[in-house]
C-alpha cells in the first residue's frame, strides 16, 4: 500500500460524523450509554434491540433531542441465521441511509447464565455461545462490505476473562471466545485502516446484574474495596472509552483487549 493510500485511509478515519455507529443490545444498560455518547460525538445511531421497542424509541429519542441522529432496529442474535437477519432488519430500519458506510460496529449485547459447570443445561451454554460469540463474529462477517475504511469494530468482552469466577464459567468462556477473535480480525482488517479491539467492563449496575447488586450495599462495597479507582462506576465510564477506541484518537490501537474495570483487583 502506497502512502497515498494510507493517507486517504486517515483522511476517511477523520471524517467519522460521515458514518453510521452501529450498536447492538443498545436500547438499555451499557449499550444504551454507548449509543448516547457515539449520537454526541456526532455519529448517526443505529440502536438495535431484541425485543423492548420502546426503550429503543427512548434511546434514539435522547439521542435526537440531544442534536444527534439515531434510528432503531430489532433482532435476536439468539437465532441461528442471525448475521443475514440483523443487517435484513438494519437495511430495512436505514431507509436511505442504507448505503451510508458504518463507521464504527459495537458488538455489546450479551447475557449472562448463573451456576457452576454442573448447574448449566447444554441449552443455556449453546445460547451463551450463540449470543455472545457466534452472533458477534456473523454480524462482523456480514458486514465487511458495509465497514468504512478507517472505521472500528468493538466487541464489549468482561473483566470475567481476567478474574476468573466459578459461578459463570460458561459465560466467561464466551467472553473468552470473543475476544479471541480480536486478534485475528485486527490483522485482517488492518490493511483497510479498520481497527478492531475488545474491551473489559467489570461488574456495573446494570439489569444484568439487578437481581443481586442493585441496591445491595454490602455487594457495591465489596466491588468498589476491590477496585483501584475505588468507586462502582456506571454504564457511562463504559460507554465513554467505547468511545475512545471508536475516535480519530485511537486509530493507532488495534487487537487490543482494554480493561476498563477502574482497576479492579490490580
Ligand atoms: P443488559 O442486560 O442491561 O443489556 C444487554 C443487552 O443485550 C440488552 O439490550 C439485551 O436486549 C441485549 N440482548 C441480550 N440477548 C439478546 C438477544 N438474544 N438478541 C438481541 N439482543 C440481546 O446488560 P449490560 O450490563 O448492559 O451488558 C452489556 C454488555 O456488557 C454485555 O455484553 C455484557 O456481557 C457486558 N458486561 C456487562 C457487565 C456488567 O456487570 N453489567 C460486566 C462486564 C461485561
């Protein structure tokens, strides 16, 4: 590649309110403070959800009201066809904005199935795989031809992968799984100036987590005494170093695994 062509590549890298930020399982939790943040730095939202169209509606309803511009869309990665389907029902939600170029791809959807290896039915480790592994790598795969160059993929892992927790190994391993593949697509990609890095949130107080960290003093405490920058952080300090890898700043970082726990048991 000449330095022409790279040249044009960091020209194209610049110009990032030309394009589309696709985010998925963004119409709640960290997806949706990822989306936000994205509508404010001036991309054009696509906020896909599974099921819940009006959260959907409220996300790109802040987005717009905020100056920003945002559509939504719905599909469930949990289907085994879920790379074709997803960018069906993106094609038909974009209208015109279709053949716009997606600038920057977030794979942050995902579930979580508690219990130790001997409590996981084969069917909830199938479904963690499928969501939070093979559904990322299909979207990514269908979307190739859509990527801007100069544009970024980030796949939305956990601090799991780094601490090692009995009581979610299957969800860990496909955490594990995703962020294998960082790696690889970083190299593929890399020659049309994409980059492509995974980050690690730690335990946040989202609707994943409702049923035993919210409102839970003594469980908040025991996270924010393991955590260097001693506070619980939320779905936004996520959101913003998404944002961070997504901008013009981050294009020299790629196939990088970014721990974003506030420094959790360093
Ligand atoms: P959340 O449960 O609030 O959000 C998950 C999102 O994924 C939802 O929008 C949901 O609709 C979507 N989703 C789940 N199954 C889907 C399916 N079959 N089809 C389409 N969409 C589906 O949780 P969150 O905390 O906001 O999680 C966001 C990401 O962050 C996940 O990948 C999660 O594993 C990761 N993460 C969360 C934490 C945490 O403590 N909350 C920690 C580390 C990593």
């Amino acid at each position: 590649m000449s330095d022409t062509d790279l040249r044009d590549i960091e020209a194209l890298d610049a110009r990032k309110s030309d394009g589309i930020a696709v985010v998925t399982g963004a119409s709640r939790g960290i997806g949706a403070a990822i989306a936000s943040r994205l509508g404010a730095d001036g991309y054009t939202v696509a906020v896909h959800y599974r099921q819940d169209s009006a959260a959907a509606a409220d996300v790109v309803e802040k987005i717009t009201a905020a100056g920003g511009a945002a559509f939504s869309f719905a599909a469930d990665l949990a289907e085994p066809d879920t790379g074709t389907a997803f960018w069906a029902s993106y094609d038909a939600a974009a209208g015109a904005l279709r053949d716009v170029p997606v600038r920057v791809l977030v794979n942050n959807a995902g579930i979580v199935v508690d219990g130790v290896i001997e409590e996981t039915s084969t069917e909830d480790f199938n479904r963690l795989l499928q969501v939070n592994a093979t559904a990322p790598y299909l979207i990514i795969k269908e979307a190739l031809p859509r990527l801007a160059d100069g544009g970024r993929v980030v796949n939305v892992s956990s601090g799991a992968t780094r601490v090692p927790m009995a009581g979610i190994a299957g969800y860990t391993m496909s955490k594990g799984a995703l962020e294998a593949l960082t790696g690889p697509l970083a190299q593929h990609l890399g020659p049309r100036g994409i980059t492509v890095n995974a980050i690690r949130p730690g335990t946040t107080d989202t609707d994943m987590n409702a049923g035993w960290l919210r409102g839970n003093s003594e469980a908040v405490a025991n996270i924010v005494g393991l955590r260097a920058l001693r506070r619980m952080g939320g779905p936004a300090d996520v959101g913003d170093v998404v944002a961070l890898l997504a901008s013009h700043d981050a294009r020299w970082i790629t196939g990088q695994i970014i721990d974003a726990t506030g420094g959790e048991r360093l």
